[in-house]
C-alpha cells in the first residue's frame, strides 16, 4: 500500500512542477492569433499534446494518511472512513460523536 501513496505524491508533484508551464503555453497559444498556423501548430503539439496524461493532476488519489487506501477517504481529516470511526470513537477527534437515532 506504501507505493501507492508514493506514486501519488510523485504525480502531484509533476503536477505542481509543470502547471505553470502549462498555463503559460496555453496562455500564448489562445492569445496570439496573429501567429502563422505552423508556429501554434507547433506550440500546441510540443508543449500542450506531448504527454498530457504525465501532468495530469486527475491521476493522483485521494488516500488515507494512515492506511494508503484509496476508498472513502474523508476531505476534512484525509482519513478513510474506518480510520475515522475509530479515531472519533477514542476522542483522538474532537466534536466528533457517536451519532443514534
């Protein structure tokens, strides 16, 4: 489980390296219509189409912190939903209670 969690910090990291590099190109390539058709031919497939999915942040997952998994972990705490229950239920979270009908 360990690697999983590293491979998605390795790919929020390529994310976080190369966003403003593609904003950058797609800020040139939408705002320059002046260009010839050959140079934001270019633009658009060297720095825009050339490995889009690498600089994708939609690839990372969310994990739990605690245990790597990547089912139902919780925005707030960043813990899955077991993690979470029994971390309210010790008191380690405060203002989270058991809730009964």
């Amino acid at each position: 489980m360990y690697k999983y969690s590293v491979r998605d910090n390795y790919k929020r990291f390529r994310f976080k390296k190369n966003e403003l590099k593609v904003i950058f190109f797609k800020f040139i390539f939408d705002n320059n219509k002046n260009w010839d058709k050959e140079e934001r031919f270019w633009i658009y497939f060297k720095y825009l189409r050339e490995n889009p999915k690498k600089y994708s942040l939609v690839l990372a997952k969310n994990r739990c912190v605690f245990t790597s998994r990547s089912r139902s972990p919780r925005r707030i705490a960043k813990l899955s939903r077991q993690q979470f229950k029994s971390w309210g239920s010790d008191g380690y979270l405060g203002g989270i209670s058991k809730s009964t009908w």
